[in-house]
C-alpha cells in the first residue's frame, strides 16, 4: 500500500515512460493503480483570531500574538494604546 499525504485526492499520470502519484509527484511502480494507494488528508487547524470592540475600534488579536487596531494611530504609526493595552498571545 502506498500512502500519500495530501489536502486533495490522488491522481495518476505518466511521463516519459514514468508513473507518479499527483499531486505529490510522488514516483510509483509501473502498473499501480488508485486502490493501491492508501490516502491521507492532512489535519488543517484553523489559526485562532479574537475579535474585540474597544470603545468605537476594532482589536484583533491573533494566534501568532500580534494585535492590531483600526484606529487612526494604528493605522498610520502601527502603534497605539488600544492594541498596547491587551494582552499578547491567545
């Protein structure tokens, strides 16, 4: 059994007398076929975003820890004291 680990289902091409399983381009035996291919979906977890109002802005908060503002001074300075005032990291 062969496996593949990919988000979409496996296909079989060939190309100059080679057999490979896509999208992985992954080389197989000649002859192979979709049964003997064993298929793996990858587990995607989506990132983690908090949303906040402070008074008439929006906060975003981010897995990764980044806070961003809508505000003006964020806006053009990349710094104020709504996305400074919460916490980093979710």
């Amino acid at each position: 059994m062969i496996e593949v680990f990919t988000p979409v289902p496996p296909a079989l091409t060939e190309i100059h007398g080679k057999t490979y399983v896509v999208p992985s381009w992954q080389e197989v035996a000649k002859g192979t076929t979709l049964d003997m291919i064993s298929w793996q979906r990858p587990i995607v977890v989506a990132p983690t975003i908090i949303t906040k109002h402070v008074s008439k802005y929006i906060i975003t908060i981010y897995a990764d820890g980044r806070v961003t503002c809508d505000c003006p001074g964020y806006t053009f300075r990349r710094k104020c004291k709504h996305a400074d005032a919460e916490p980093r990291g979710v």
